[in-house]
C-alpha cells in the first residue's frame, strides 16, 4: 500500500493535516473508529470528525473510496 507521505496526483493528501493523515493511514490499515480512538488517545468522536475532513477535503465518501484514493493516486 502507498503511503500518504507519498502519495500525489489528482487526490490532493497534503491537504491533510498530520492528525487527519495518521488517521487515514488507520482507516486504510482496517482500524474500527474505536481502535483508531484508542491509538491516537481521541474520542470516537472526534475520529469520526476527522473522517469526515479527510472526505470533504479529497472530494471521497467513504473509507472504501479512501482506501481506493491511496492505493491508486491519479
């Protein structure tokens, strides 16, 4: 799998901010809101907030959408 550090093209990571890319990588990885939550000591809540930044700001839907967008940079 690409990284996000490395990943360029039409999807635009660097619009990301480091909290939001670590948890895209998480997402990426298979990680529940809830694994993610306790790894990076956040709220569930506040995972869920950053999903939904990391979607408005790549223009994407979903986690499945994520992961395509990382694996497949255009």
């Amino acid at each position: 799998m690409t990284n996000l550090d490395t990943a360029s093209g039409a999807t635009d990571f660097g619009a990301l901010t480091n909290r939001e890319r670590q948890v895209a990588t998480l997402v990426c990885s298979g990680a529940a809101n809830k694994v993610i939550a306790r790894e990076l000591a956040l709220t569930e809540g506040t995972v869920k907030q950053h999903a939904s930044n990391i979607y408005r700001k790549l223009r994407i839907r979903n986690r499945s959408e994520l992961i395509i967008a990382l694996r497949n940079p255009k």
